[in-house]
C-alpha cells in the first residue's frame, strides 16, 4: 500500500519515500528516496503517511517524529487502530487515520468504485480532508468511523472471513481433480495466508473479534445438530434464513 500511495500522489504532490533498505526502493518512480532522518528533516513533509507492517507503525512513529516539522500531519492506513488513538492523543501533533478496505491481494485496482475505505472521525480536519479528497478521486465508497466503530467494523469485515478460511485451510486435502467451489476456496485461502502473520494475528486480537468468531461456532453447532438428525425440514429452514442473509447483503452493496 505504500507503493500505491508513492504512485497514486506523486502526479500531484512532492513525494518522498523512507526505507532503511534502499534494496525495496529499487522499482519506487516518482519520488525522492530516503535512507536517513537527516534527509527527511531536510525535507520538511507536511504530512507523513506511515505504511509500516502493522508491528511496526507505532515504533516507526516514535523513531520519526523528533524529525518532522511541528505542523506536520502524521497519519497511518492500518487495518487495526488498537492503541493508536492513545498514541496520537500523546503525541502532541497533528493526525490522521484512514483504512483503504482493499489490497494488492484481491482488489482490481481498476474498478475500486466497489471497493471502501474509511476515515476515522477523531484527528485533524485539514488531513481527514485530504484523504476523503484522495479516495473521492479513486471512486470509493467512503465511511467515517471512529476509532471503536472502526475496529468493531474490521471485526466483523475481516475476522469472520480469516477465520472461517483458516478453519477450510485446517481441514482441507490435496485434491487430483477439484471442483470450482473448491479451488475458488482454495485461491482465496492462499490470498489470506500470504497476508503479513503479525496482520493477522491483530485482527485476530482486535478486543472485538471475539464475540464475532463465537458466532461461527454457534452456527457450526446447531448446522452439525441439524446434519446429524438426517433433520430436512430444519435443512431447509437454516437455507432459507443464510440465502436471506446474503440477499439483504447484495441489496445493501
């Protein structure tokens, strides 16, 4: 996401990236490229978009903003906000918080007007502005949250999915002639898995993936009760009530 954000601003804005590495600089276009905290004092940025592996933004925040300009807006696109709010709230400068719900992983980056992203209410007017402005011009679906709201949504959105992919990738088996359901599960097992581990294990540990994962169990268990009776007319009620479930979905969407 960093890359698609060097891309996506350089055409319009001066843009510098920071990397201890200048080896993953290698295909940034574009851009000033930076080794050291000098050269980005020598750059005065005016707003700092943290793209770390989610590990690592708050440590990366700390080891940065001795050498920021004092004005300057600091701002992440994590896809998990624990601590952050009481990190910024400390941190004595300007901030902003947005999550771009997409990735290099599955989204086409060519039709993003079916893709979201949001912006956290709390933090700077002027920086908030510029990200709605940003996501505007890609034809996103824009929410705004707060810090809470936000994390409650991502627990929903992605730890239902993740887990309910884990549990396929647990119990799958190699097979010589698969059928399309199968290997439309099977790509969409390897997408999730070939996500950052740290990633996943902080959606995992989002305070309110919890009560989201114990849902499935839920379900798994009155599903396994109905396939153990031979019961067809619970069959039949428990399709009805999901297709509805996913109907109300699409319509929403």
């Amino acid at each position: 996401m960093g890359s698609f954000f060097i891309d996506l601003l350089s055409f319009e804005h001066e843009v510098a990236v920071y990397e201890r590495d200048p080896r993953r600089m290698r295909f940034t276009y574009n851009c000033q490229r930076f080794t050291t905290m000098d050269e980005i004092e020598a750059f005065k940025p005016e707003l700092l978009i943290n793209a770390v592996t989610l590990k690592y933004t708050i440590p990366v925040f700390k080891e940065v903003i001795p050498h920021l300009p004092k004005e300057c807006i600091i701002s992440d696109i994590a896809s998990v906000k624990t601590d952050l709010k009481e990190f910024y709230e400390s941190a004595g400068m300007r901030y902003a918080s947005s999550h771009p719900m997409f990735g290099p992983t599955f989204a086409n980056l060519n039709q993003l007007h079916e893709e979201n992203a949001i912006i956290i209410t709390e933090g700077d007017f002027i920086g908030r502005l510029f990200f709605k402005d940003i996501y505007q011009k890609l034809g996103l679906n824009i929410y705004e949250y707060s810090f809470e709201e936000h994390d409650k949504t991502v627990a929903y959105s992605l730890s239902i999915p993740f887990v309910s992919t884990f549990v396929f990738a647990a119990v799958m088996k190699h097979q010589d002639a698969p059928g399309t359901t199968f290997k439309r599960h099977l790509r969409i097992a390897k997408g999730v898995l070939s996500e950052d581990d740290y990633l996943l294990q902080e959606i995992l540990f989002n305070p309110y993936t919890h009560d989201q994962v114990s849902q499935i169990r839920t379900e798994l268990k009155e599903l396994l009760e109905i396939i153990d009776r031979r019961d067809n007319d619970g069959m039949k009620a428990y399709l009805t009530k999901i297709r509805n479930n996913v109907r109300q979905d699409v319509e929403r969407l």
